[in-house]
C-alpha cells in the first residue's frame, strides 16, 4: 500500500494540490476545511471557538432548528429506528417516506412526488432517465453539476445554450430535428450569481419546439411564488413545466432531493431511474423531518417577507458599500459579491472567518470563466442587527485584504 504504482491515477490532480498548498502558505485558513465545532441556531455557530455568524448555509427559512421539525425527527428515530438499510423499491419504504412524498404532492399541487436520497441524485435521475438515445437534453451552460452529470449519465445529445439567453435556445432548438425527444433543463435561481431565469420566455420557446421541461428549484423553494413553490410558480408558467426538481438540504432544512410532477406515466420512474433505485433510502427521521417543514412552509408567509427584508438590506449595504454585486437588484437569497481574481478572493474569504463571517467562496469551475464570487445566502432568521454587523464586517475585511471598494452609490 506504501509503494506508489508506476502511474499513479492521482497524479492529474497535481496542479490542483499545488494550487491549494500555495494558497494555505500564504497564511490564509482554507475555505474548503471549516468544521462547525458548534452550531448554535440558524444563524450562529462556533468555528475554531469564535462566534461565527452564518451567511452561506442555504437555510434560506431557517427551518434545522425549527421546534415541531425536530420533535418529528426524534419521534421517527424512537419509533423507526436510525436507518432503512434498503432501496426505496425493496425494504426502504416506510410511511414516513410516503408521509414525505403526500406533504410533496400538497405542497405543490401535484398528483406525483419521488422521493430521492439527495438533490444531486434527484436531477442525476430525472435527466438521464427521462432523455436517452436519440433524444436531446438542452441545458443552461451555467446548469449545476448534477444536471452535467446527468447529462453525462444519460445517452442523449448534450446541446448547451447561453445562460439565461432566450434567443440562444430558440437558435439551437431551431436546429434540432422536430421529431426528435428534447428535454429543456432549467433553474429557477442560478445558485453561482443568484440570478432568476426568465422562466416565462425560455419556456415558451421551449414549448414551442415541442420539448418537454424539467425545472430545478433548490434556491427557489420555500420563498418565491405565492405557495413557495419556486420561481416557476411566481413567473405564472406552472401548466407548462413538466418537472420539478428540489432539495430538502435548502429551504427545508435537511436532507434529500425529490421530484414533482402531473405526468400520467411518472410512477414508472422508481422502477427505471437508476440513482432512485439502486441506493439506501433516507433515515425515516430524515423524512419525518422533511414532511414537517414542507407543510410548515406553506403557511410560512411571514417568513418569506423577512426572508426578502433581510436580503434587500444585506444586498443595498454592501452595494452602497462600494462593493461590486453580480446582480444589480437583490433577485433571490443569494447576494454574491463579485472580487477581482483568485487571490483577493481568498485573503477577503479568510479575513471574514477571522472576523466572524462564515460566506461561501467560489471560483472556476463552479463559476463561469474568470468569475471570482464570495457568496451570501440570507436566512429569514437573520435579524437587522446581523445584517448590519455583516457589513460592517465585510468593510473591514476589504480594508484588511486592499481590495478597492467603488465609490459609494
Ligand atoms: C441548483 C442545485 N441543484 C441541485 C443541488 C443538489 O442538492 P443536494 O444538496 O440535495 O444534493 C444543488 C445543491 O447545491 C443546487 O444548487
């Protein structure tokens, strides 16, 4: 085990692994290697013992902590035991995962809910199952990487059109064969600038080439539309989305992926999508705790409107800050602060823990090309008081690091 082979199939991550002891030399903490020693609410946790607060966890409803969520969860644990050691299709399904799927089906105002063991895993399955040989899967170039990868899974035709650019798809739907499988991928919120998709024109031209559409909303659930369906349903365009997509991790405030949808043929899925199929179920207190939260956020309306109150202050402080933003409006819970390049990226990143701001800090190929992103996810938990320390906050880090600030708007 002690002797490396002669070709070593770790040796193409080379560049990688000096790339990341370079920036540990220079003295910065590593952003991919926080560990929450303690986490004390939604919005506060101890790291490496300083109080921290959390500005980049995706609990855009602050729901992990939530009272009733967590007595289900205790309550499933005491009366299911820790786990289901089996395939939803074999031993893995108990009334909790079905209690899951109904809470699913009321949230969203649909005949069918497929429960999966994560979000990746549900877009992995819903892509590769739903498109296959001969058929086309038209995909957002800035699309997330379970949709890439399932893409990669499936045996179709990968056509990518700009991000966010209705005459591009219309251009490459244009180029297709009419009588062909096409299957439009779409987000509601772009995760990377925290951009909304102009649902309403990208599926209309998708209709009208006679695809079929399957829309992620992770970063969209809980708090955009009437219901908190997602930003298909503020964009009015339900009738015309065959697929939803989502995550338990955001919004809901734990574990597990899920798709949605009226189609008449769908329960045929749990017996052909593989990452549904071949995989354990979730924890029964898992989805005793999922259940809880999504029928807690339909009535969550308060929360929504603290939800956009607390993103509106966070995106106009830091904008009037000086700092630059990559969307000129706050356009969901993601406010990301566009930084000049890798290095100022990294020593802001680290001066903000240092400080007591836990953001998200993302750089190619999670962004597009030579985009550089600190990345702050809202939570309607978040008091004014957090907000305003935050920015305070992000200043000095910007006066630590010499990043230049615009003049303020
Ligand atoms: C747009 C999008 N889709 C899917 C996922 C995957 O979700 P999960 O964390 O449940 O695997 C994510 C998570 O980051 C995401 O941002």
């Amino acid at each position: 085990m002690t002797d490396l082979p002669k070709c070593d199939l770790l040796a193409k991550y080379d560049p990688l692994i000096a790339e990341h002891a370079g920036l540990l030399s220079s003295g910065i903490r590593d952003p991919f290697g926080i560990v929450m020693d303690k986490v004390i609410s939604p919005t506060e946790a101890i790291i490496k013992g300083k109080h921290t607060i959390l500005l980049g966890t995706y609990n855009y409803m602050g729901m992990t902590f939530d009272p009733d969520v967590v007595a289900a969860g205790q309550a499933a644990l005491r009366d299911f035991g820790a786990g289901t050691t089996g395939s939803r299709v074999l031993n893995g399904t108990y009334q909790t995962h079905k209690e899951c799927e109904d809470a699913l089906k009321d949230f969203y105002g649909t005949a069918h809910a497929m429960v999966f063991s994560t979000g990746y895993q549900a877009n992995l399955g819903m892509v590769s199952t739903l498109a296959g040989k001969g058929d086309f899967i038209i995909l957002d170039a800035d699309s997330h990487a379970s949709i890439y990868d399932g893409c990669k899974m499936s045996n179709a035709d990968i056509v990518r059109f700009r991000h966010n650019d209705v005459v591009d798809l219309e251009k490459r739907l244009k180029r297709l064969p009419p009588e062909a499988g096409k299957l439009v991928v779409l987000e509601g919120v772009y995760s990377m600038l925290g951009d909304i998709a102009p649902l309403k024109e990208l599926i209309a031209v998708a209709k009208a080439h006679g695809a079929m559409v399957l829309v992620d909303e992770a970063h969209g659930m809980g708090f955009f539309g009437a219901n908190g369906r997602g930003v298909y349903e503020e964009a009015g365009v339900a009738d015309d989305v065959d697929f939803v997509v989502g995550t338990f991790s955001k919004s809901v405030g734990t574990v597990g992926g899920f798709c949605v949808s009226n189609h008449p043929k769908f329960e045929i899925l749990r017996l052909v999508c593989r990452p549904y199929t071949f995989t354990a179920s979730l924890p029964p207190a898992v989805m005793a705790c999922a259940a809880t939260s999504i029928r807690k956020l339909m009535t969550a309306h308060d929360k929504r409107a603290r939800l956009w109150d607390a993103t509106r202050r966070l995106h106009g402080g830091l904008k009037a800050r000086g700092f630059r933003l990559a969307t000129e409006t706050p356009e969901s819970a993601i406010v990301s602060v566009l930084m000049p390049d890798q290095e100022t990226t990294a020593r802001m990143w680290s001066a903000l823990i240092e400080l007591g701001v836990y953001v998200n800090m993302s750089r190619p190929p999670a962004t597009p090309a030579g985009v550089f992103l600190l990345r702050c996810s809202i939570c309607a938990l978040h008091t004014d008081a957090q907000i305003d320390t935050v920015l305070g906050l992000f200043e000095q880090a910007a006066h630590h690091t010499g990043l230049s600030l615009a003049q303020a708007a």
